[in-house]
C-alpha cells in the first residue's frame, strides 16, 4: 500500500482542527458568560460586574422603583398586577 502523505502529517492537520474547535466553544462560553453578568449587572445589580464596581468604588444606586416596592410591602400593600386584576373579575 502506497501512501503519499505521511502519518505525521495526517495527525498534524487533524489536531489543528480539534485545537480549533476547542478554542471557538471557550470563546463561545465566555461570551455568553459575559453577556449574562452584563444582563444581571443593568437589570438586578448582581453579579460580578457588581462585584468590580463596588471594588472600585463606583456602585451605581439602587435599582428604580425598588424603594417604592419594599415600603409598600412593609405597610402591607398588596401590588396590583395584571394577573390579579384578572382573577378578581
């Protein structure tokens, strides 16, 4: 049997490509990991973006509209949602 490329060769080309491969599903990760902190940073001020900010002194202040929620469930308020109008119908 005759071959004309080398196995050394062959094995080369075929580590490149699972090396490759590799390399694309971290990067993916990591960019999906970096989206989902930045989505938990604007909308619930966590994470660790959050973390970062309030190392370096610079936490932004609370999230808007939360005060008014909290105040309302210690004197006992119930929130009117959408859903509980409809129930109550």
């Amino acid at each position: 049997m005759n071959c004309t490329a080398s196995e050394a060769d062959i094995s080369g080309h075929l580590s490149f490509g699972v090396a490759a491969g590799i390399v694309l599903v971290l990067v993916i990760v990591v960019v999906l990991a970096v989206i989902t902190d930045l989505s938990c940073y604007f909308v619930n001020r966590c994470g660790i973006t959050m973390c970062i900010c309030r190392s370096l002194g610079r936490a932004p202040g609370p999230i808007p509209g939360s005060q008014s929620r909290e105040k309302a469930m210690e004197e006992g308020e119930r929130s009117v949602t959408i859903y509980s109008t409809f129930i109550s119908s």
